[in-house]
C-alpha cells in the first residue's frame, strides 16, 4: 500500500520530462494515473529524452509499478477536448482526486520575444500552451472534486513568472507562468470551502534530457548552474519531490502556496537569459 493508493491522478504534459517524472513518483506512491499529452511518443523528438525511457510510453511505466494507468492523447489548449479527457479519465479509473496541470513550454527569438517587439502568433501559442491549458484542465476536473469535497491540484509555474530576464525578452513564457501563479491563489481560495487545496510549483533550471542536450551541456550552458545558490542545476526528481509533498496528507493544511524548486535562482535569472525555455 502506497501512501496514494485509492487516488485518481492526471498529469498533463507529461509524455517527457518533468511531467513524466511527476507523473511516475505518482504511480510510485500507489496512485492511478492518467497520462494526458498531445503526443504521448513526444519524447522521440530527443534522442536525451528517448534515452531515458523504460518502455513505450509514460502509461506503460506506470503500468510496470502495479497501479492502473491510461493514456490520452488531448490537445490541452482545446477547452472541449480537455472536458472530454477528464471525463474519460472518471469513467474509466473514477473521479479524479489529483491534477497535475503540467502542459506548457516556451521558445522563440529574442526578436519574438521581447515585450517591444512580440511576434502575435507566438505570443498566443505560448499564453495557450501554459496559462489556458491550465485554466481548462483545472476547471474540468474541480466539480468531480467538489462533489466528493476532496482534492489536490498543482499547477506548474516557473521562475521565469517571477524574475525578470536582463534585456526584456522571454515575455509570453513569463507572463503566461506569472498568470498561473495568480490564477492558482484564485482557485485555491475559491475551492478552499470544499476542502480542496490548490498550489504551485515554480520550477528553476532543471536538466530534463532535453535541456541537458541543447542547453545546459554547452560550456555557456553550464555558467547557469552558478546562478543557483547551491551551484547545480534542479533535476525532474527535484521536482517530483516537492510535488509529492503538495499531494500528499504532508501539506493538508497548505494551499496558495507557490513552492520555488529552484536552489534559490530567484532574483538572478537575469544574469544568464535562455532562448529555449526554463522547463
């Protein structure tokens, strides 16, 4: 028996990366999972990702520690298509009792970027992927939690939606992350009454496969690591750990919070920008 066992659990985004870390600590502590991603073989866009891979898919490894687990293929920037996959979630393992809005990302130039010079196509990609992917999956899931008053929902933030990057650019990830941080002190006092807690996680550097491979392993790359206070960069366990925390009876009397996961790089994220995404 884990100490999840019982729990419903969805987890977007997270066909690699932090959410597939996330979504695996949840099958370690007993929980069902519902794997929710727009492509749930993304991770064979990175050979680093790939690599880092026990089975086909993330619903695969969860499957392998003994819990149930289901896939679903769903462009969380859709609204009725998130509806659609919650539902099927409740129908096929129950009403979910866990949310893990995960689904996000950034990218662009500094041309794209930057608060003057914004390319609009983008801006909206990214305020969707991040800010209104989280908004549509949070709101599908709360009237399963408020009908059995019991719930733990986390969003994902980052640091980028709390420091500001030297030279203005980066702007649609960070305002799109700085809007989930508000928006998640919303909910969390709206669902409060139904015994529901709601926080954030805001992630700093972490070396996903991805990242490690593109970014962080160049030698400029790894100047970043001394932003952090404790000189390394995060990694996904890091960040499953304090998510574990935030969906377990550890934090039932915590919720608005907005957990940093960050060795304490607020603040001085402007000394090494990034081009390619804090996540």
């Amino acid at each position: 028996m884990g100490k999840l066992t019982g729990e419903v659990a969805i987890v977007t985004g997270a066909a690699r990366g932090i959410g597939r870390a996330l979504a695996l600590r949840l099958a370690d502590l007993g929980a069902d999972v519902a794997v929710i991603d727009i492509d749930l073989h993304s991770y064979k866009q990175f050979a680093a990702e790939e690599e880092l891979m026990t089975a086909d898919t993330t619903v695969d490894e969860c499957l392998a520690k003994g819990v149930r687990a289901i896939g679903i293929e769903c462009d969380c920037t859709d609204q009725p298509a998130v509806e659609a996959a919650v539902k099927r979630v409740a129908e096929e393992l129950g009403d979910p009792t866990i949310c893990v809005a995960n689904c996000g990302g950034g990218g662009g130039t500094y041309e794209q970027t930057a608060a003057s010079t914004l390319d609009w196509d983008l801006y909206h990609q990214i305020i969707n992927r991040n800010l209104h992917a989280t908004t549509y999956t949070t709101n599908a899931v709360a009237p399963y939690m408020k009908k059995n008053r019991k719930g733990k929902i986390v969003t994902l933030a980052s640091i980028g939606g709390i420091g500001v990057h030297d030279g203005g650019d980066y702007v649609p990830y960070s305002i799109a992350k700085a809007g989930i941080i508000l928006f998640t002190k919303y909910l969390a006092e709206d669902l409060g009454k139904y015994g529901i807690n709601v926080n954030c996680l805001a992630p700093g550097y972490i070396a996903t496969g991805r990242l490690v491979a593109s970014i962080y392993g160049t030698e400029e790359g790894k100047k970043r690591a001394h932003v952090s206070s404790l000189r390394r960069f995060g990694t996904v366990e890091d960040c499953a750990n304090g998510m574990e925390f935030l969906v377990t009876d550890q934090s039932d009397y915590v919720t608005g919070l907005v957990l940093e996961v960050s060795g304490q790089t607020t603040g001085k994220i402007h000394v090494y920008g990034l081009e390619d995404g804090l996540d």
